[in-house]
C-alpha cells in the first residue's frame, strides 16, 4: 500500500544512481576496446626516437652569423654564400640532381600525417597497378610479419617488473601485491598516456 | 674503371663502411644528433664523437622500421662519412645493404643519390642476411642457412638454399634495439628516476648490463631475493660527462655519493628477454627462436635437418651476452632430436659480420654490378631482377595468386546467384 510495487531491478538500480556517485573515476572501467588503444599507443611509443622536442626547433638562424666550417679570417658575407653553391656539387651530375630532387618522396614532412604501414600499403598499391608487377614485391611487408607465439602470454607487475598474479580491474594492469598495486592506482591507472 | 670498391651496410643505429682492403668497418651512427648545449651546430654521423655532453640528445634518424623514409637526412650523413673517410665517389663503386631486398616495403631511391649526386661507376645492392647466406654458401660451402638478423629497428628471420631466398620463409618480428632501449628506458623512468630523455646512456647502459638468461624463472627468483642473496641487482652510476665520460658499474650494497645512479634488478635480463617473448610487452608476435622454427617449417621438408645445421645470427641485438646459448637451447628443445645444430660457430661479431661477409664474397665472387647506364634504361625492376633472388619467382607466385584469387571469387559468384 504505501510503496509502489518494484517493476524490475534494473529500474530501481537506476532510481538509487545519483550522477555524482556514477561520475566517480572508480566506477568507471576500461573496456577492451579502450585497454587495446591504449597498448597500441604505448607500442607506438616504442619505435620513437625522441622522447622530447627538438632542442633547436625555436632557433632563430642569423644569416650574417659564421657557420661552422668558415674560416676565421676574412668571413666576410660573400664567404657563406660560396659554401652553399659548393654544396651540392662533390659529384659531376651536380645539376640533375637538383633537379631530380623535386621528383624524390618527401617522406619527412608527411611524416606526422601518414603512418609507417600507410606509405607501405601506398606502395603496394602502385606496384599492383603497375603493367608488368613483381609479385614477390606485392604485400610483402605484412605478409612476413611474424606469427602469434604458441605460449601463453606471462605475467609481470607493472610496477615492479616481476611476476604478478593479480589484475587491475579498472585499467586491466597487472601487479604483484598491495604495495605495487597501490603505486599503480595513485600514478598510472587510468592516467597512463591518457 | 672503378678503382676502389666500397661495402656499406647502411644499419638503422651504425652504418658499417669501409673500403674493400681495409681490416674492419668503421662504425659511424647512422643519425643527426643535435644537443641542448650546444645550438650552434647539429653533430652528423662521425661527428657525434665531438659532441662532450651526451645530455638530452635529440636524434634525427633517416632509417625508420628498418627503411630508410628520410632520404635528405640519410644523404646529409653519407655525404658527410665519405669525406670524412676518405672515399672519391666519382672513381669508387658502392656495394650497398637495403632491407627492402629482403622484405620489399618502400621505394629505394638510393641509386639516384648514389649515381646522380654521388657520381658513384656501379652500385651492387642486397640485404644485410643476403650478404650472409651467399658468404656461407659460397665461401663456407654449406647448402642451407637460416639467418636471424637482430637489428635496431626489427629482428628478421629468413632461410636460404644456395644463397637464394626461400620467400615465405622470412619472418619480421617487430622488436629491435631501439624498442629494448626504449622500454628500458620507460621502466627506469617509472621505478626510479626520470631518463625519458637520455637515450644515449641508457642505449650504453642496455648494453653494459643486460644480458639474456638461460633460466628465466631461477634468474627472477634470485632476483626476489633481499640484501645479500640477491644475485642481480647492479647499481649503475650515470656519467656527469665532465669527470665520467661512461656509466660505472658498482655494487648496491655500497655507499652512495650524490652522483646519480639507478639499481637494475629484474631489468637487466627481462629487457633482452622481449626478444625471445615479445608478449612480455603485450605485442601478439612470437620470439626469435620460435621464429626459425616457424621459418623452417615454411620450407620443404627434407631441407630442414641441412637448415638446422647452419643458423646464424647476425646484428647489434645479437650481441647480448648469453644471446647464442639461449638460442641453442630454446630452438634445440622445438626441434626433433635427430637434428643436428650449429648456430653461429664462427661469427666473431654479429654486428659486423654481413660486412665482413659482403667484404669476402665481393674479393672472391663475381656480383652482378649495374651501372649508371643499364639502370637509366631499366630502372627499378632491373634491381630487383638482379639483387632480389628468391626461390618462387614472380610469375609462378602469379600463377598462384591468381588461382586463389579465383577460388576466392568463385564461392563469391555462387552467392550472388542464389
């Protein structure tokens, strides 16, 4: 009589929800989808060179300043100059290639827009169209990656590096006790690379 | 003609370059550095041994993933080693390694720069585990070889009879030195003190202490030991670059100054342990030594016992301490015990190795040069008609593509009619 009848638990789950309580960060899980972006990222990182900016990227370049390599004794402004045209030209076909340098892939300043296996699938593409294609040459890349190992993946704490047992049920890392799991909650779950 | 003969291995980390009658390569990093004391130049190649303070040094890499992608970088560099050491290209000819003889992935335009700009008479090109298949064929007189190259930026396996190419047989693994540096330096950075930007120590650090361990689970259980049990921590002080050029090894248990060290336990062999289980680090790939099983089983059977017998291992990875006898063991416990094994018996260092074998073979056997003339004519395919020898050729792997192209089609069309 006086409280109305529950229709079904879900609903009366959702009546006891408030938003701060289902907002709070330790409620909120990873799923799969997102700890696989995550690990890719973090693969990705492993192939880059630099983990920081280029010290010389804000330098602003004095012309009239002597480079390295002039001569101490009359650098006058004419001198850099001349080391430039002497440049290119240690070979006899100085010129061609210049001119070839134009038809040559810019790979460096695509770099940031276009990934490592997009340029290979670019090129596989344009030898298949290719009237007489080498098919030995055609996915050649992607064909020898290597195959999944038969062993099971191991366990290793992600804070200390040794073996783990246990699992972090939010992000999904791995750790080896309180301590370590501790470590993991107050640095990198949830903020790792996030 | 062609006066001098020059071998470069043009490596992601070194290039290894030298002269036809020289001893040994010279070893020149293949890299722009450019560091955060010093604005006034960028250190190209060589010149990275001027450069005193090795702090936060930032790298300009022409090669990524094994492929050179930067060919401005990469010309800068060779411009600058040939003067350096000495080589008129004009009355030279180059014997160059390029991956892509071996898995073919980009565009090689280095025949532009070498004979456009450089001016170089001829140019021989093949990969860096080519190189070492025909040295053992050819000189060693062995029929078969599997070639493991642990690089810097992959680890490549592939297997050959008589030097040429067995294509399905190659198997890249995406973990090279580069990604051990990097993952060292990531752990040290989370566990103990921030080197996100010292790659240059911890690249020499990676090298001074890590090593691959036979037993992988006693190494981890001295390495849970406390105080005097404990077998495997090594403190490692950090060079200051002013007193220190090069990081020391000292025992934890000592007293400490203030000069900065950092303590390696399960480190120092979980790092070149990736290697030989990349899913360590979560990457669904499996390890070298599953690698050449997995290479050899892509090649008829009854060449299997005659590959087993000749496994080399070549690359600045392979040089980890314990790398070869760990490969013995793990690839003698997947093969059937009447095969026999050798694995590298006479390479005295892996990092040099393909250039000492491009050096004997280039001495004894005639290669097939081109030159400026038949390579304007022909262009690409002709390299690859020369210096790309595999055992199926193109047009049977036609054949073959097109007869699963078909039958992939067909239950296709089968659909489309119901």
């Amino acid at each position: 009589m006086f409280f109305a009848p529950r229709k079904s638990a879900t609903n009366a789950s959702q009546l006891r929800a408030s938003t701060r309580i289902s907002n709070l960060e330790g409620n909120r899980t990873l799923d799969e989808s997102a700890r696989k972006n995550r690990r890719t990222r973090q693969l990705d990182g492993l192939e880059q060179d630099n983990s920081h900016d280029d010290p010389h990227a804000n330098i602003i370049w004095n012309k009239a300043a002597p480079k390295f390599g002039d001569e101490m004794i009359g650098g006058s402004a004419k001198k850099p100059k001349k080391t430039k045209d002497d440049k290119p030209g240690p070979s006899v076909h100085g010129d061609k290639a210049r001119r070839r340098k134009l038809a040559r892939p810019e790979f460096n300043k695509q770099r940031f827009k276009k990934s490592f296996n997009a340029h290979v699938t670019e090129q596989t593409k344009a030898i298949s169209s290719s009237a007489d294609a080498d098919y030995r040459r055609i996915n050649a890349y992607f064909l020898s990656t290597a195959p999944p190992s038969c062993k099971p993946p191991r366990k290793f704490c992600a804070a200390c590096g040794k073996t783990s047992n246990y699992c972090c049920t939010r992000c999904g890392a791995k750790y080896c006790g309180i301590k370590c799991r501790d470590v993991h909650n107050d640095t990198r779950c949830m903020k790792w690379l996030a | 003609m062609s006066h001098t003969t020059v071998i470069l291995d043009n490596g992601a980390y070194n290039m290894k370059i030298g002269k036809l009658d020289c001893e040994a390569p010279s070893l020149i990093p293949n890299s722009i550095v450019k560091a955060k004391h010093e604005k006034k130049r960028v250190f190209v190649g060589h010149e990275q041994s001027d450069c005193s303070e090795k702090f936060s040094l930032f790298y300009v890499r022409p090669i990524e993933r094994g492929y050179v992608v930067n060919w401005d970088t990469q010309q800068q560099i060779w411009e600058n080693t040939f003067k350096h050491l000495d080589i008129e290209p004009t009355t030279s000819r180059i014997a160059y390694t390029d991956n892509n003889y071996l898995i073919p992935a980009l565009p090689d335009v280095s025949n532009e720069i070498f004979f456009e700009y450089f001016g170089f008479n001829e140019v021989y090109k093949a990969s860096a585990s080519t190189l070492v298949a025909e040295h053992s064929s050819q000189i060693n007189n062995k029929k078969c070889a599997v070639v493991v190259d642990a690089g810097f930026s992959m680890t490549t396996v592939a297997s050959f009879v008589d030097g040429v190419l067995i294509q399905d047989s190659v198997i890249r693994i995406d973990v090279g030195g580069k990604a051990l540096t990097n993952k060292l330096k990531d752990w040290i950075s989370y566990r103990q003190l921030n080197v996100s930007e010292e790659t240059y120590v911890i690249n020499e650090c990676k090298e001074d202490i890590c090593f691959v361990t036979l037993d992988f689970d006693r190494s981890m259980k001295h390495a849970k030991k406390r105080y005097e049990e404990n077998t495997i921590d090594m403190r490692y002080v950090m060079p200051d670059f002013h007193t220190t050029f090069k990081g020391i090894l000292k025992d934890p248990k000592e007293p400490t100054d203030n000069t900065p060290s950092i303590v390696l336990g399960v480190e120092r062999f979980a790092t070149p342990e990736i290697l030989f289980n990349p899913s360590d680090i979560d990457i669904d790939q499996c390890g070298v030594a599953e690698a050449v099983i997995a290479s050899m089983s892509q090649c008829p059977e009854a060449l299997r016992p005659c590959l087993a017998e000749n496994i080399i291992l070549v690359g600045g990875s392979a040089c980890f301490r314990g790398f070869r006898e760990r490969m013995i063991q793990e690839v003698r416990s997947m093969l059937p015990s009447e095969y026999g094994i050798n694995v590298s018996e006479d390479v005295e260092n892996p990092e040099t190795h393909a250039w000492q074998c491009g050096q004997q073979l280039l001495q004894n056997v005639k290669v097939p040069w081109i030159n400026r003339k038949e390579w304007e004519e022909k262009g690409e395919s002709l390299e690859y008609s020369k210096f790309f020898k595999t055992l199926v050729s193109s047009d049977e792997l036609k054949e073959s593509r097109n007869f699963e192209e078909q039958r992939e089609k067909s239950p296709k069309e089968e659909d489309e009619d119901f």
